[in-house]
C-alpha cells in the first residue's frame, strides 16, 4: 500500500513543539486536507491536548511512501496512522 506522509508540528501547554506523522492512504485521503487535520485531531485530542492551533500551516504533505505491514493494518482499521517523532510522551 502507498501512503501518504503529512508532516505535523503543534505546540504543547508547556512550549515543547511536538513533531508526528500523520499517514493516511495515498488514494483516498491525500487531496483532503480536512481529513487529513480531523486524524489530527483525534491523536491530540486521545493524548489530552488541545488542538486548536492544528492546521494546514502546521500538517502539512511531505511525500508518498511504501507502508510497513503495522502501518497498513493500523490505516485499514482506523483510516490513519500516527508515527511520534519527538515530544510526542
């Protein structure tokens, strides 16, 4: 499966900028920006932390990729999945 990669920063309560991905399928969810920021939406809200300030300026598309068996899995059930890169505990 391909997907694509969105690149997401957001900045917590206590000024650290957390730094994820957001992967969704490369066929469906790529052209729909909105999609794209309400699985944002989701993660933030699952690990407690307001996501007002998460928008097209902050998740934005960096490229198509080939998924890993985990990854497909996780896009075939929920639709998304989330990699943490930093700040992300």
């Amino acid at each position: 499966m391909k997907i694509a990669v969105f690149d997401t920063y957001v900045r917590r309560a206590d000024g650290r900028r957390m730094h994820f991905d957001i992967l969704v399928s490369e066929q469906g969810d790529r052209t729909v920006p909105q999609t794209v920021l309400e699985y944002g939406h989701r993660y933030l809200a699952a690990k407690g932390i307001p996501a007002d300030s998460l928008t097209t300026r902050e998740c934005r598309f960096c490229h198509v990729e080939t998924a890993s068996p985990q990854v497909e899995a996780e896009i075939k059930r929920i639709g998304f999945a989330i990699i943490e890169l930093e700040h992300c505990d």
